[in-house]
C-alpha cells in the first residue's frame, strides 16, 4: 500500500500536522506539503477550440506523485468552513489535466482510497460536514473510495492533543496502516 | 444601495457572467473579476508572536472595495462541489484582515447583504448544497445576512439559457436591486 | 401528466398549503393529506424469516394512489428541521412494501418526477438544507427524478403571502403543470 | 450525571442496540424504546386561540423522563435518509410541550447534553450527514449540546460487529461514562 499525504495548512506544526504524524508514525508515506509548491489557479479552457495552455508551475510534479499512490491521505486545516485555499488550487487544477493524455488521470484515480482529516474550530463536528460532504461529492466523481474521515477540534496550535476522539481515530488509522504494510506495532 | 459584485470565474462569458448580466442589467454595481487580480494564498500567522507579514499583491485594494459596499453578489462557478480557488483565496485572506486595525472589518463586515450565485452540472441544485450552507456558515460567522443564492444548472457555455428557473430568479433580483436604486424597470 | 399531492401537514389552510394552492391552481392532480388516513409506524420485520406482517391502516391504499401518478409533489412544513413525522411515516413503510410483490413498487417507482416544497421558519433556506439533502438521497436511492423543490420562509398562518420568490417559483411550476396538461394559462 | 437513552429502533437486538449496549454497559441509565409507548403525531395548533388539546397517550410520561435527565442520547436506525418515524414523532411534539406551563421545557432542556447513534447502509457516513446536522439544528434551537455523534455503518442483524470504528468510538462513550459515574472500568 502506497501511502501519500497532502496537506493543504499554511502553518508549520498546525494541528492538522500533529494528527498527521500520529497517523503516519512509522508508516512509509510520501509527504506533499502543498505550500512549499507552485500552483497556479486554474484557467478554465475547457471549452475553447485549443484546450488548456501548457502552465509554468509545480503542478505536474505534484499530480504525478498523486496518480502514482493507491491511497491518499488529505489533509487540511478548516478555513472559512471549507478546505484551505492551497489544497483547492489543487482540485481545481484536476479539470485541466483529466483531460491530458499524457497522465491517463480517469483511469489511474479510480479506486484509490481517500482519507480526509481537517481540523478547525467553530463547532468543526458540525459546521465541517459540508466540507465532508463536499469531499464525498469529489471522489464519487472521479471513482475513488472515502475510506474515512476524522474531524478534529482545534483552533490554536496544539488545541488537538485535547480533542481525545480525534487522537484515538488517529491511532486507529496508524494500526490500520501499520498492519497493512506488514509491520509490527 | 452601494452593489459589488465579486466573480471567481477564470472563464470570459462563462455562464455565471451570464447569469451576473440579467442580475446586474441597468444596475449601478462595482464588478471584480478575481482573476484579474494578484492574490496569494493566506499564510497563516494568526498565532505567530510577529504575526502576518505584509504582503505584495492586489488583495488590500480588493478589500477596500467589498468593505466599502453593502450589498455584495458573489459569484462563482462550482469547481469540485466548492466556490473556484480565486474565490477561496480571496475568503481564507480575510483571516488576516480580520485583525488589521487599518480595516476595522469585523464592523464594517455587519449587516452586509450577500447574495451568492453558483452555476456547475452533476445536479448542482442538490449536490451544490453542501457550498450554499459553507457560503451559509461564513456569512453567520462574521455577521453578514445571508439575503438568497441562486443555482444554476449549466457546463457548456451558453447552457444557462435553458435554466428556466435561474434566468428567473436573475430577473426577479433585478427588478428587485433596481427598485431598491430607485429606477423604473 | 397524472400529478399526485401528498401533504404531510397536520394544520388547516397553512403556508404549505397555500403555496400548493397556487401550484395546483386549474391543475388536474389527487390530492392526499396525510392526517386524514391512519399510517402506522413501521415495524422493521425484513431480517425476519417470516417477513413483514399484515397491518390494519390506510397505508396500502396511498402506495396505491402512488404507484398510479407519475409526478409527486411532496408537500411538508419543516418540523424540526425535517419532514413532518406524518410524511415520515408514509416514507418508511416503503421498506415493507418494496418487498410486496402485489404492488411491483421497484419498478413502478422509477422515472417518477418528485417535486417538494417545504416552508418554516429560523431561516429556512438555509436550515432546511438538510431536509432537501434527505429527499435527494430519497429519490436517489429508489430512481426518482427530482426535478425542482421549494423552500418557503413562513411560521405563522398566512405569512408565506410575503415571501416573494416562494410563490414566483408557485407559480412557475403552476405555469409548468398547466403547460403539461395541454391546458390554457 | 443521569443518563437517559432513548431508541427509535423498530426492532429487537437492532445494529443501534448492540452499539447502545456496548456504550451502557455498566452505566447508569435510563432505557426508552419508543417503539413501546403509544405516541400520535403533532397536530399543530399553536396558531389557534384555544391552543392544543389535550392527547390521550404516553407521551407526558416519556416527556417527563426526557426533562428529568441531564445527558441524552439518542439512538435511531437511519430510515429513508432520516430518523425513524418513531423518533421523528417525539421530536415533533416538543413544538405542543414548549409552550405548555406544567413542564418547563424551556427551561430543563437547555444545557442537556446530547449524543446522537445512527447505524444504516448505502454509504452512512456521508448519507447520514443530513441527519446529523438536522439533530444539529434541533439541539442548537433548543440550546443543548451536542457532545458527539457516532455512525454506524450496518444494515442486517450484526453488521454492526464489523464496523470497528464505530465499536471503538462506542468503547470510548462507554469509558467516558463510566468515569463520570465514579465507576471502574
């Protein structure tokens, strides 16, 4: 099982981080930190005669590392109730190159496994679920499966080590992944 | 009634501009087209000692127009069962400005009329739901009323004209902005 | 177009009741209002090797006037965020009589188009979002078409009369239903 | 702490029952089947000048137990997206007890804590979101608080042994009771 984690935080050792590490503790994973990448927005060209023009960005880099991974692990803190900025260039940049035979995208995310674990303040088990709704929405389209999700409460760096429910499912998932790949706890 | 009207489309004469045009006809409103401007993704420094660097791009212009407007129409294409990421940096800066004294956001942001129009396919008028309650919890966390959205079923260009309902709607929003600027239909 | 309304309110002459009204305005269509037939709640018995017991109600004769119209306009003031428990007790007999080879519900209730209008108060078009979200995966689940719903802001007797847009859309759909029917406006 | 649970459940040793008694087990509590008691369906009068006549069932007793105890949870199979009837029909008649000077409602229900158990199939997880921001919006109206939810993903008789999360999440809710009632584990 190849592991990859995307997180969408713009903050180092946010909270989102903490329960990243403790779902990734000695599990091989690639790590993709999307702040530390080029994006650009996209330009939707969907529909003119000559389709997308070539961007000069990390894009490509980063959607290679997702097509190459069975299962991924999103994870971003809860901004404005939804997925931070940074991951939604991300999703949106998926339009352009679903279309792009160089990377057979349609046929490559299909069934892979989404994790999700956001974190967020403002009541997050509640005013969160659109936002997992709205990940639901995402992989249904493109044909993955949403394993599961964990929603944290946490505002202020290190507000999760309180949330007691999130860190457990945390250590759920690391057994979980831990037993997949052949290791011991 | 001061209008502004905010898109995050990154397409011209895409359907929601379409739908903007019948909502705006002979309506006096300030228009932002997000992808015309500089907007860097937020960097969360809401917990640093320094906190937020200063930050060189269009976004402190941007701001000075919505806050000095009262009624405010945002519209976007649905992009992944969310808001476009133009729309969504622009939202998640807002965490940064929140604490600026220079804006004094937190009271200028009350009482603000928003009106949200969203156009997109894969049955946007059940699956947009989960981004008309996230649009729902963002204008109650900072106090603004949430006036009435729209969704609009369209992909291709020009698919908005058979959406009976939506080109409706638009029309009645019209005659309402009109009627509130004081012009005859 | 045979056009069936079930109302699930349990007052005379309310709001839900005067937007059907403009609905169904000169429209050939059945009407049932729930509170006048005795519906039991439904006793799960599909796991048990006899299967479901025979009930003494009105309930097999409403599948019946169901199962015979092609357009069902559910009607429902929001109670509790959700349905009327009347209308949720018409909904979950349905587990029983799927299973009733008398009445071929499976196949029957297929294409079926699906209307709803729900009206309430504490901000409905919002909070009431859950509930349209409910009936989507409803009709989802059983392969009706939902083609529009209504969400009417109203608490009191008679104040749906100030809610612009609800009764536009009334009478839209009125507009529709006419049409349909080959009947003059 | 007093704890009362109340089931929605239509039939015995259900996938919520065997959660339910995973959480209890060796706790203090109250038990409700509704499905037990003699409930009818709300009708509204709270609009008529006489207000609402008196009904003859069991309601007022299970009322009473409801305002007696200070944490709740709420236990129902996911019927048709929803809540059961059963439920759905002791929610509706709080609308008649809110007003009703013998109780108090308004009063004792404030600052209750809630949990909320759902167990159903076809993707619960996310389906059942709906329902948990419907007992949302019901606990936030009335002013309790909704300590936690748990979803079961099960449909026939012992499913629900193979969900391990959600036996693992009912473990921690059985751990965190049994503390507050001084108890060992």
């Amino acid at each position: 099982m190849k592991i990859l984690t995307i997180s969408g935080s713009s903050r180092e050792n946010g909270n989102t981080d903490i329960l990243l590490s403790k779902v990734t503790d000695k599990v091989d994973n690639t790590h993709i930190r999307l702040s530390d990448y080029k994006v650009n927005p996209i330009v939707d060209q969907r529909h003119t005669g000559e389709g997308f023009t070539r961007v000069e960005d990390d894009y490509e880099k980063l959607l290679q590392q997702f097509l190459e991974h069975d299962c991924i692990v999103f994870v971003t803190p809860i901004y404005w109730f939804g997925m931070s900025g940074h991951m939604k260039l991300f999703f949106d940049r998926w339009s352009q190159y679903m279309r792009d035979d160089r990377f057979s995208f349609k046929e490559k995310v299909k069934e892979k496994q989404a994790y999700v674990i956001i974190t967020g303040g403002s009541n997050p088990k509640i005013t969160g679920l659109p936002l997992i709704q709205q990940f639901g929405h995402i992989f249904d389209f493109v044909g993955m499966n949403f394993t599961d999700y964990l929603i944290g409460d946490a505002v202020r760096p290190g507000d999760i080590l309180n949330d007691f429910h999130a860190l457990q499912k945390a250590n759920d998932w690391n057994s979980h992944f831990l037993h997949k790949q052949n290791k011991r706890l």
